[in-house]
C-alpha cells in the first residue's frame, strides 16, 4: 500500500465526524486529481434523481489539488472528506468506492470484445449447453439473468418449450430489449420459398456466417425460434468466431492482420432494397483486441485494391474460411418444435445442413441489439443485490460450511487456505479484483457434480470454471477470469519458469497430473496472450503460498467491504 500523506482537517472546520479508517484516505494522495474530482458523488455535481454530471470538465480549475482528505461517518458508512484547492469543494467519497478503485487495477474489460468472452470449441459444451425451460425463464428473474449472461459470455443460449405460436419470437426478444426492424420486417420466417431472394429462404445448405453484414450498425442480436422441424437434414451449427480469429491470429498472424486492415464491400440487393457496409472480416479495438467478425461469403462484393493487396488479402480470406471449418470448431444440434436459439450476431456464426424440400420446417426470427440485452441483465443483477447483497452471505456459508473440510491432502481446510490466499494478495497491495480473487479462487470445490474429494481420486472437476461461472452471478471478468485460469496458470508456470514446478507441495504435484501435467510450447504461448493470464499467475503464486497451518487470516467479513464495492451493479 503506498504511504501517502493526507492533510490534517483545518482549525476552522468543525470536526463532527469520528474518522471510520484512514485506509482510504492514504489512497487520495495516490489517485489522479482530475480523475477524482470528476467523481465527485456530491448533488452540486451530480443531479441526484438521474446521477448524470451537471458539470464540464472545462469548469474545473486547471490546478486542481487536494487541501486535505479526511476520514469521516456518513449515516455509519465510512467515507472520506476531500477538500479542494483552490476552489474549496468538498466532495465525500465512500470508503468501498476507494478500495474498489485503488491505483494499480486493470482497465474494465470491454464485454463486447474478447476480453468480456469466454471462447469456446464445441467440445467445451458437450453436455453443457446454456439453456433453460421458458416459463422458469419469465418467472424466475435469477434464470433470466443466468441466460442473458450466457448470451454475453459464450455467445448464445436456448430457450426451450417456447410457445410454437406465429410471432412468439417477438415476445421472447421484448423480454430482454427492443425488436430491430429491417428490410425483411420485424419478423422473419425461414422456410423454404419458390423464388427466393436470400439462400436462407432455400432447403440449401449455408455453411457458417454472420448475418446482415451489408449493414451499419449490424444488428447485434439474432433470434430464431422453431415452429416446425420435421424435414429430413436441416440441423443448425454454431461457430465461436472469436475462438477462430484468435486461433488464426496465433495460427497465422500476417493473415489475422490482413483481415482486420482490409475494409470488405457486403452488398445487398433486391427489388425494393440496397445495403452496402464496408468494413473488415475481424474488426479490433483500440487495444487490438478481437471485438467483431462479418463473414458471409454469399454477401461481398467486389473489392478494389492494387494485385498484390488483393492476393494477399484472398489468401488470409481463404485461410480463415478453412479454419472456420475446421472440425472440432462447430457445435451441431437440431432444434425440435419449440426451441428458441438467441445468439450475439456479431461472434457467433451459424449454420444448417441441407433438407428436403418436401418436409415441414419453419422457424421464425427477428432481431434486437446487445445493449438492451445487457442493459436487461444489469437491471436484474441490481435487482439480485437489493434481494440478497448479490450473494455475499451464500459465499461466507459456504467457506464456513463445507469451506471447512480438509484441504485436499495439505495441512490446512480449504476456507484456511482461501483467506490466506486473500490475505496474501491483500498484503502484496494488490488491487481490490486480485484480492477478491484470491480470496475466492477455489469456491469451485464446494459447486457441481465432481468434488475436491473426487479430483484427489484422479477426476479433474474443472473447480476453476465451476468457480468462475458462479461468481459470475455477482462479479465482473476482472473477479471471475483469473478464478477460470487459476488451474492453467499453474500448468503455465511449471512449462515455463524453472524450478517452479518443484517447489510444488506434494497434494499440488498430484493434481497437475490430474489436471493435464505442464503446457507444451504451443498451449503456454496461447495461454499467454489470454487478456487474464497475468491476473492468473498472480493469483496462482499466492494460492501455493496459502498452505501455511501456523499463519493466522482475516475472516470472511474483513474481506466483506471490499467484495461489496466490486458487486455488479
């Protein structure tokens, strides 16, 4: 923790407040002054009914500075007093708000790019898809959440025993946000029509795509809903997108750059209808990570670059199309009557097998868009944390209840070894994200169907994806993605730093084996240049230090403030 100096309260100022703690308050002096006061909480600067700003940046004083940061009470909440110069604002910052942004943290993950993803093969799901029944999905606000965070994180999710009425699928897209209508209408059916002007609307076959990629914006969200599916053929195929352009980045990286750089014509046309966009196959953000693809071979047009750009981009274009085929990659299933597929249009690409032409098949889609989708899920999540405090009270029974048992084999229980691991990065001044997931990264042994127990027996119970999808339920990737990577992170460490692996205790060295032994050469590279891998490592080295029967912890509540102030709001 950094020693910063914070002024003492000036002789004028009555001092009616007792101070709550001055961990906060050394933070002031450490934090940027324009960034602080431009969060400044108090009804001067923000409209208290909407929170919106009710100033311009250019209205702060250039020289803005601290003149004294101070620890009070407000209604027993802890909070800490800022004074400024030279205009003499005072602003009240809460003590969990501080903690929660201490210097030294990572940028939020944006969610609509690889960073907020988890990329998948179709083997990752084999048994696993995300899915629910449709009445518990309406009745049940916990489930609703669960599918919409499925559709954030993987990409998709299916609905099940959804009525198999004309236009359902309009009622199931307005539980979550607003239809996108376009030049196919509000609704769509897909079936099979005499003179079609879009392959969809064939018994065709249409390997893996995008849709609407001749449009700007592109709609985000698309839904398909089954009516009817008793053809012979015409099951549906998805593709992680995501999963494929950052193995092609990996795989062929001159490729991946060819395709971010090289702005594509996606055209359509018809009688009443034109649509032009041009834009690249992969779209990156700033930061270079993987946020977009548009692929749709029946759509591009015809593009305008000097030979050799256009040879090289048609040689990273076919590249790419192989390895979306390549097999592993596409997950298969068949929708039955009743089925509602919901998945992010700018990630996933689906597709279908050829059918007859003479059997029954109708779906019915439309679309909708990703920010009412997650908006819907951010609303419900706050919904969650007025009901229950996003679950903090489900984690600290499950540290005191079966967090008591013995520690697969080491010489302390597991929540003993979880609160040191907590208290370990807590020590290291890590900030508050690693702490919370080092406190929390082995929830998994105490959720699904293999236990600790079981994993020490040679069952590998994958505690670190269990563990990271339920604190998905009240905590952002920052928290839950060096959980998922914890047990990667140790098989990283052992393949690449020497001497790492024997310093393993005995219980540790049992389980690498259980858990796929040391990374070759490829999978540590891959690891690496995951957006959590240096999270995980982090949390990696405290857990093996957490091991330790004489050292003393704090309890789950001495971590309690910190956690709340990291709840999804």
């Amino acid at each position: 923790m950094p020693a910063v100096s914070s002024a003492a309260t000036p002789a004028d100022e009555p001092a009616t407040d007792e101070p709550a703690t001055d961990e906060p308050t050394v933070l002031i002096g450490a934090l940027p002054p324009m960034w602080l006061r431009d969060n400044c909480p108090c009804p001067e600067c923000r409209d208290p009914h909407s929170g919106q700003k009710l100033f311009q940046i250019t209205d702060l004083p250039r020289e803005l500075a601290v003149a004294s940061a101070t620890p009070r009470e407000d209604d027993g909440a802890a909070v800490t007093e800022v004074v400024w110069s030279p205009d003499g604002h005072r602003s009240r910052y809460p003590a969990q708000w501080l903690l929660a942004h201490r210097p030294g943290g990572t940028a939020e993950p944006d969610p609509r790019s690889e960073a907020g993803k988890q990329l998948w093969r179709a083997a990752d799901l084999a048994g696993a898809l995300p899915q629910a029944d449709w009445a518990t999905y309406l009745a049940v606000p916990a489930e609703r959440a669960r599918i919409l965070q499925a559709v954030q994180r993987l990409g998709f999710a299916l609905l099940r025993a959804v009525p198999t009425e004309e236009g359902q699928v309009l009622a199931v897209a307005e539980t979550f946000g607003f239809v996108r209508e376009t030049n196919y209408g509000r609704l769509f059916d897909v079936r099979v029509e005499p003179n079609p002007d879009n392959l969809a609307f064939s018994a065709a076959r249409i390997t893996p795509h995008t849709d609407n990629p001749y449009r700007d914006p592109v709609p985000t969200v698309q839904l398909l809903h089954c009516l009817s599916n008793a053809a012979e053929g015409g099951d549906s195929g998805l593709v992680d997108g995501f999963q494929a352009a950052a193995l092609l980045r990996e795989e062929d990286p001159e490729a991946f750059a060819v395709l971010t750089r090289t702005p594509v014509p996606f055209v359509y046309r018809d009688a009443r209808t034109e649509l032009t966009a041009l834009r690249p196959l992969i779209g990156t953000d700033p930061l270079g990570r993987i946020r977009e693809v548009r692929f749709n071979n029946r759509s591009i047009g015809t593009l305008r670059l000097p030979a050799a750009e256009l040879d090289a981009f048609y040689t990273a274009y076919r590249t790419f199309a192989e390895l979306l085929l390549r097999p592993g990659l596409q997950l298969d299933f068949r929708l039955a009557p009743g089925d509602c597929l919901v998945f992010d249009n700018t990630r996933l690409l689906h597709a279908r097998t050829a059918f007859e032409q003479s059997g029954a098949r109708h779906l019915q889609g439309c679309y909708a868009d990703l920010d009412g989708l997650a908006g819907t899920l951010a609303v419900l999540r706050r919904g969650a944390a007025l009901d229950e405090l996003h679950g903090l009270d489900e984690l600290a029974e499950l540290l005191a209840g079966p967090g008591a048992a013995e520690y697969l084999g080491e010489p302390v229980t597991i929540a003993q070894h979880m609160l040191q691991a907590g208290a370990l990065a807590e020590a290291a001044g890590a900030p508050a994200h690693l702490v919370a997931a080092a406190l929390l990264h082995d929830i998994g042994h105490f959720q699904g169907p293999v236990s600790g127990r079981e994993l020490m027996s040679g069952t590998d119970n994958r505690h670190s994806h269990t563990g990271a999808d339920l604190l998905a339920r009240w905590f952002g990737p920052e928290v839950t993605e060096p959980v998922r990577l914890h047990v990667a992170a140790k098989r990283y460490l052992c393949a690449v730093e020497p001497g790492y692996r024997a310093r393993l205790s005995e219980a540790s060295e049992y389980t690498l084996q259980v858990q796929g032994g040391p990374m070759d050469e490829t999978e540590a590279a891959a690891f690496a240049a995951l957006p959590g891998a240096a999270d995980a490592v982090a949390v990696r080295r405290w857990d093996e230090q957490a091991k330790d029967a004489e050292a003393t912890a704090p309890d789950f509540e001495h971590f309690r403030p910190l956690l709340t102030a990291l709840l999804r709001r």
